[in-house]
C-alpha cells in the first residue's frame, strides 16, 4: 500500500520509578496511556542508603491514529504528489464524516468542468476511506476546495429560482443540463416550497437532468392522449423525436419528485434545447 | 515513468485488495495521445469499473486532469488478459 509518511512519536523517559516516567512521558507527549503502547527498558533501582540507585527507564510509542485519518488524507497526497501538485489537505474528521477541504495554487485543475474532478476524487476517497468498513462505519467523504461547493450550491439555488419564476410566467417547462445526483438535489430542494412550481429528473445517469415545470393542476387543460384538448391542444403534441415521454416515464418510474405526473409537454423541445445552451 | 501512469497506479493500488497485481502500461500514440492500460488481478476488476463504470469513470476524470497539465490526450484502457 501506500507509504506513510508521518513517523510514530516515540520518545524514552527516566524517572524514579516506572510509573512516575511513564507519566511524564505522557505529559510531554500530551497524551492518555490509551494512545500508546509502552517498553520498560530498565525497571530502575532503589539501591540502598542512596548507593546503586538506578532510574527506571520507559520507552512510549504513540500508537498510529485510526487508518481512517490516514487514508483519505495519504490517498490524496499521493495523488496530488503524483500529479506534480501542490496542495495543502486539511482534515476534518467526525464519527461518521470526514471533510476534506484543499488549498494551493492550482485549484482549477482539481476542481475540474463544472466540478468534475472534484466529485470524481470525493468519489474515489470515499472508496479508499470505506474499503474495509462494514455499513454502521461507513463514512460520508466530502472534498471540497476554498469554498468550491458553497459558491456552486449559492449559484445552483439561484439558477433554480430565476428559471422557476421563468417556468411559472411563460408555463413552459424547462431541462437544466446534466448534474450530478448531488446538485440535481439542490435544485429539487430549493424548489420544493414553490407552490406552482414541480421538479423532476429526465435520462440516465451521467446525463440525468432536472426538470422545473409548472404544477399540473396549475395547468388547467392537458390531459395525456385526450382527444380534444382544451384550450392548449394545439401544443399538446410534443415535438417529434422529444425524448420526454419516455424520460418522462423513466423519471415518474424512478421517484420523480413531483407527486402530480405531468401530462402534457407545452414547450417545444428545441426551444427548451437552446435555452440551455446558455 | 510518466506521471499519468503513476497518478493511474496509485489510484488503482489504492482501490483493489491486491495492489500488487496492479500494472499499467503506457502506450505512445504519438500526436500528443496516451493510451494507459490498466490490468488488476481478476477478482479486482469490479474494484476500478464499479457498477455501471462508475469508478472507471472517475478515475478517467482524474487521470484527465493531470493529463490537461501537458495537453496531452489520454485514453485509460481497463484490460483483462
């Protein structure tokens, strides 16, 4: 495996007797004997009327901290190191997280298109990290770099606001591009509390996508496959080769987050196609 | 050695149960292009592809990023023999 690169803390200490050392030794360590294993090397002497007295000698390892602190943390390095970068990793650490936030010079490329290669090294660290643990250690792996996915969630949620108000005037719905499971969330949760306002998500992983529709019962007419429909039945065809009934499908089979499926299709596609594009 | 392989190696050592079975070789396309074949022992295979190429994928993305340092193009080929 990888090699580690920090040395255990190892020190020798005498004093009168094994346990006054012992002590001190974990004084100066700032440490509990719980963090390390011990070597008497000489148990010391009292001698006798203050002749042949000897001190007692320990040696104290502080024992190598949880692999799960190393893991992520020699992971990366080592990545990094052989990328040529240099990056400073700092590591938060919590029962059942580790955040991992990087500094440095060269944060574009580690963070990649669109956070790219920032979620693929969350993904990857999250691997190493959960190698070997069951499901109740399982830890949630976050990388991020300065702030990275802060600015992102602000710009997604606000993106997500101006389309829904967008959606809600025109009534047309509209497919952001392709995010990740994660930013994809953000959009569902944000919008939730919009009262005319449904999200939902089209494709297949990589290519998933939300979403943001006006509510159907906000949409008086449409009515899938109805004959006649009302007053919107000139748009009720969806263009040809509109992948969204069959997204659509998908995504009302796979736990769309709408509760109202929707029926009908009111934008044509190649509008909602270039809209995107911006 | 290259530093796309190694960055390839280390990320695949770290992922499988058996890092030593783990070997890439670097294959010269010319033009600037870099074909990296990755070979794991057998039972490690699902290890670096995962389910739907998931892992495949995000190692292809860091092996990209170190590869846009030099401009270079590189392809990482997942091989079993």
């Amino acid at each position: 495996m990888l090699k580690d690169t920090s040395q255990p803390k190892q020190i020798e200490k005498n004093a009168k007797s094994v346990n006054d050392a012992l002590e001190a030794a974990l004084k100066e360590l700032n440490v509990t004997i719980d963090d390390v294993e011990y070597v008497v090397l000489d148990e010391g002497a009292k001698g006798f009327l203050g002749m042949g007295a000897r001190d007692a000698v320990v040696r104290v390892t502080v024992k190598e901290k949880e692999s799960e602190k190393s893991s992520a943390v020699e992971f990366l390095s080592s990545v990094f190191d052989a990328m040529g970068l240099d990056i400073e990793i700092k590591e938060t650490q919590t029962k059942d997280s580790v955040a991992i936030e990087l500094f440095g010079d060269n944060m574009g490329i580690v963070i990649g298109k669109r956070g790219d290669t920032l979620d693929a090294l969350q993904y990857l660290t999250s691997l190493v990290v959960n190698q070997n643990a069951g499901e109740e250690k399982y830890k949630k792996v976050t990388v991020d770099t300065e702030g990275y996915r802060a600015k992102r969630l602000e710009s997604l949620e606000e993106l997500a606001k101006r389309l829904a108000e967008k959606v809600e005037k025109n009534g047309r719905k509209f497919t952001l591009e392709p995010m990740s499971p994660y930013e994809r969330r953000i959009i569902h949760s944000t919008l939730q509390n919009y009262e005319k306002i449904t999200t939902y998500s089209i494709g297949d992983e990589p290519e998933r996508r939300v979403v943001i529709a006006v509510k159907n019962e906000y949409h008086k007419p449409s009515r899938r496959h109805h004959s006649s429909g009302p007053k919107n039945s000139s748009y009720t065809k969806p263009a040809e080769g509109y992948p969204a009934v069959g997204g659509y499908n998908k995504a009302n089979g796979t736990g769309a987050y709408s509760t109202k499926p929707l029926y009908s299709d009111f934008s044509s596609y190649s509008e909602a196609q270039e809209e995107n594009k911006e | 050695m290259s530093f796309m392989k190694e960055v390839l190696e280390i990320i695949a050592k770290s992922l499988v149960e058996f890092p030593d079975q783990v070997s890439v070789t670097e294959i010269d396309n010319g033009e600037s292009s870099l074909t990296l074949e990755l070979r794991v022992a057998d039972s490690d295979m699902g290890k670096v592809i995962g389910k739907q190429g998931r892992i495949a994928k995000a190692i292809r993305a860091v092996v990209k990023a170190a590869a846009s340092r030099e401009n270079k193009r590189v392809t990482v080929d997942i091989v079993q023999d």
